[in-house]
C-alpha cells in the first residue's frame, strides 16, 4: 500500500453557526452534536487509516493554538497555516507541497474538518477502496454522497454507471464522472434526485500528490507558479512573509471549480453512510435527537406550548411559549431567534456586524 496522507481543511470561520461559530472558535473547533469537538471527530474516525504522523491540518493563524490544543497528538509542524482564506485550490496545494516532499507518490485524502459520518466503518470501507483506486490509477478521485432529498444547498455530480468497458474499476462500485453540477434550484434538484444517477458534492478528495499538483499545474498556472514560491521557502527564515506575499496574489477559487470540472477521468465512489456537512442551524435540528413534540434542547430551558424548535441556551436559561418552528441560540453576549428554514441567512446577521465594525462578537 501506499503512504496515505490526510489533509483536514480547518480555516473557514462557520459564519452561518452565528453566534456560536466565531473567528477564533468556529464551527469545527466547537461541539455541535455529540461528544467532541468536529475536528477532533474528523481526526478520530480515519485514525485506524492514517497515523498521526501523517495527517495535515491547514488552519488560519488566528485559530492554529486552539487547533494545537485540541489535536494534541498531531506534530505541532503538521499544522499549517494560511494567513488568509483562498477558498480550496490554493489550500490544497500547498498542503500538497508539504506531502510532495515526503514522497511525490504518497495519497492524499482531503477532507473539511466539519462533516458527520454516521456510519464510521462504512465511510473506512470507501475511504480504503478510494485510496487503492487513486494510487493505481494516478486520477483523482472524490465521494459523492447518496442523496435523501432534493437538496438546493449542495452541488451535485452526474455517474455514468453503466459499465461502458472503460472502467475498470465498474465492477467494485468506482464509477466515472459524467459532469459536475453547480447549486441547482428546487425543480432542477428533483429532476436531478429522481434520474437517480446524480449524487451531491461531498467535498471530499483522493488523489496521488503528484495528481493534483500536475492537475493544478495544467488548469491553474498562475497559482502553481506562486506555490513554487512557497515550495522554494520552505524552511527557511522568510517562509511566513513569502506565503504573506504569495498569498495577496493567489486568487481565489474552489478546487471543484478550479480543476475538478476540467479535470478528464475522475473517479467518484457513492458515500452510503450518514453523512451531513452541518452546513447550518437547520441542519443540526433535522440530525439531532427530539422530545415527543419534535423539540431538540441543549443547555437549560423552560418550552411551554413549543413544538419543532431547537434550542442552545449556553450559560443563560431560554424559556419559549406558545411559539413553534424556531431555532434559538443563546450564548453569554449574543442571541439569535430564526425560523425553521432559514438560518441559510445568519450570515446577514455576521455580515451586518463586519460592517459596523462589532468585532466584539465576531
């Protein structure tokens, strides 16, 4: 087998988990469900699959002490720091400088520090499989993830999953991509749910670092051209400032949108196996454990008369009556009351305070 790698995106700020979620403590430095914070989760279910020694985290400085503290076990050198978010190209490759120079030949699996896998093993299952087929093959590959429902939130990727004697790997459930997908709206979701061969976008990568860094190299020069800066410095006493300058340059943009739609013979895996990426309040209610009248409490409250309505009341007791189909978060300097649906847009709220420069609760 092959040395394998994993690279845990952890430097996005979580702004629609407002006003948990915040600059210095986001969405996966926090417990949003269950025992353990979401990175340490992410952390512990590929343990039995990728040795501390090899598993990256690339982070923001700003939260790199509360990442150390939280993954102690992680060599301090193994945390990476971007000094500004590019979004996921520019993340991933240079992750991928630092793996490239252990072994060019070594796999990387990526994955955002914020996702929930119900079924762990299953998940080990497809993560083992997807890491011989990216070994052997030298394509990239990614999971897509079964879909439930017709989903406006997630991009989605079209199989072809009818053996067309160009795959061999068909016959171990490996299938190839037809096309990427953007964000559809509802209609276009449900046609895309009943054709039955779309699954979402799960974000989720597999790929020899030699792959993807050729991939970035081809579809994304001017980026590749900058990391070789980064490449160069590594190690050296400027490192910090060059990546500060490289990064001022480094334009923004998703690896999907980057490579992955230009990328040819990518490979996806269907992910059977619990998944959510907790992309918002709503979806922590529709996973989280109810009462009898549909309601989901963390922390201490009085509900009267309160049916469908998920409630975190921190330090604070929250009391409800007479109302239904809310999502109310209290912490010790901020509350938020939302209705069922659409805390999408709790960003407003953080983008509001950026504006009135309220730092205090950013």
């Amino acid at each position: 087998m092959p040395n394998v790698y994993a690279v845990i995106m952890a430097g996005g700020v979580g702004t629609r988990f407002w006003p948990r979620s915040r600059e210095k403590s986001p969405k996966q430095l926090l417990e949003i469900v269950g025992k353990g914070t979401m990175i340490q989760n992410t952390v512990n279910r590929i343990s039995d699959l990728i040795e501390p020694k090899n598993i990256m985290v690339v982070t923001n400085k700003i939260q790199k002490p509360m990442v150390t503290k939280q993954l102690p076990n992680l060599p301090e050198e193994n945390i990476i720091t971007e000094p500004i978010g590019r979004n996921t190209a520019p993340c991933i490759g240079l992750a991928g400088l630092f793996v490239r120079r252990i072994d060019p030949e070594a796999v990387m699996v990526v994955l955002p520090a914020d996702h929930i896998m119900q079924d762990e093993e299953e998940f080990r299952r497809l993560l083992r499989l997807a890491t011989w087929v990216a070994y052997e093959s030298g394509k990239l590959v990614t999971v897509g993830i079964q879909p439930t429902r017709p989903e406006t939130g997630y991009g989605y990727i079209q199989v072809i999953d009818e053996d067309d004697g160009k795959n061999p790997y068909f016959q171990k459930g490996v299938f190839k991509v037809k096309t990427f997908a953007e964000k559809p709206n509802v209609e276009t979701a449900k046609v895309f749910l009943e054709s039955g061969d779309f699954v979402w976008n799960s974000g989720m990568f597999i790929w020899r670092v030699d792959a993807i860094m050729r991939e970035i190299e081809t579809h994304l020069p001017e980026m590749y051209q900058e990391l070789l800066k980064i490449d160069d410095a590594i190690g050296a006493e400027d490192y910090d400032n060059v990546v500060e300058t490289t990064y001022k340059i480094i334009r923004g943009i998703s690896i999907d949108y980057g490579v992955m739609e230009k990328a040819k013979d990518v490979y996806v895996l269907r992910g059977n196996f619990g998944w959510s990426d907790v992309g918002s309040w709503d979806e922590v209610y529709r996973i989280a454990g109810k009462d009898e009248n549909g309601n989901s409490v963390t922390g201490q409250a009085f509900l009267h008369n309160t049916k469908n309505t998920l409630v975190y009341s921190g330090t604070k007791i929250v009391a409800t009556v007479g109302v239904d189909d809310l999502i109310i978060i209290s912490t010790d300097d901020a509350v938020l009351v939302c209705k069922q649906g659409q805390s999408q847009d709790v960003k407003e709220a953080v983008d509001y305070l950026r504006r009135k420069q309220k730092v205090d609760y950013l």
